[in-house]
C-alpha cells in the first residue's frame, strides 16, 4: 500500500493511522480517537488489520512476528465492597499478569476483586472479548497501566474486536482519562 505507514515491529500486511480507518476498531475505541486531548497526538495511533481467528495473544504474536514483550493485554476487572461494584481496566505486558488480589484490590479499596465475567466484560464495554482496548472505555473507570507498559515507545493492544490491534506509546495510554500508572500492577 502506497504511503502506509511502517510499524516499528511485527508483520503486517499494512497499517494505517487508527483515527483515519474508524471502521477497524470498536464504534467506543473510535469514539476515543475522534475526541482525544492528550498531548501525545492521535495520529500516532496505528491500527493493523489482522484475522480475528488469531486475535489471542501468543497465536496472534506468533503469526505476526510480535515479541510478547511489545504486546500488552487489558483486562476488566470487578470489584466489590459490600454492594457496591466498582469496574476498571488493568492494562499488562502480555509476558506477565495483572495482581488482581492484591494491587488491584488493595488499590480500588474492595474486600474482594476478580477478573470480570466475559459476558460482563463484553457488556460493559461494547467491546469484543479478546480484543477490548482501553481506548473507549466508560469514563469513570479506572485505567490501572502497569509501569513496564508505560515506559514502553510503542506497545501492540486490541482494538476493541478481535480484528485488528492497535499499535501506541506507552506515554500515550497514560493519557487515557481514569488512566494511572501502578508499579507492580503486573508481575
């Protein structure tokens, strides 16, 4: 493709500045890209279209020539403290995984914390499971961004289907309303 611009990792047949191709990511991830006001610029935000049949992440890293380490997973996660329900994002390198019962717990205040139920996860956030992004989520949830992430020039995560992922700045993400960096959020 003419003038595509170049990914700084993988094996993609082409990408394209995710705000400028909507109809590749999730109606709520688009949403995000169109109003964004952080100070890292939205062009910057690729998206590559890949098959939906290969969207778990060590299929999706091994088909697409992605080192795990640049791969990152967001996950919805559920918390409680008596009858309240407290939803938030954990976002992680795709080589370690989110410490919901104790960061993540101790950090939302909740008695009990527990990765949401798919139909849930799919619920609220009008994403696809194994592809939701942190791009587009309700506003008053919590992004949690393991450190590692955050420090990362460019990180591969969903888009919100299972086509396609996108490719960011960990600075980027930090941006996200709701977003906080958590040290040891992963490990």
């Amino acid at each position: 493709m003419i003038n595509s611009p170049t990914t700084p990792f993988g094996r993609f047949e082409a990408a394209w500045r995710a705000v400028d191709r909507p109809e590749l990511v999730a109606d709520p991830t688009a949403a995000a890209l169109r109003t964004w006001a952080g100070a890292e610029p939205v062009e910057s935000v690729l998206v590559v279209d890949t098959d939906p049949e290969k969207a778990d992440t060590s299929v999706f890293c091994d088909s697409y020539d992605v080192p795990l380490e640049l791969s990152a997973n967001c996950v919805i996660v559920s918390a409680k403290r008596g009858e309240n329900v407290t939803f938030a994002a954990c976002v992680a390198l795709a080589t370690t995984r989110v410490d919901v019962n104790r960061t993540v717990r101790k950090h939302l205040g909740a008695r009990k914390a527990s990765f949401a139920p798919m139909e849930t996860a799919v619920a609220e956030t009008g994403m696809e499971y194994g592809g939701i992004s942190p791009l587009g989520l309700p506003a008053d949830w919590p992004v949690l961004i393991d450190e590692a992430v955050a420090a990362i020039p460019h990180v591969l995560i969903g888009s919100g289907r299972r086509r396609g992922k996108i490719i960011l700045s960990g600075r980027f993400l930090t941006q996200l309303p709701g977003a906080e960096v958590l040290p040891q959020l992963a490990t």
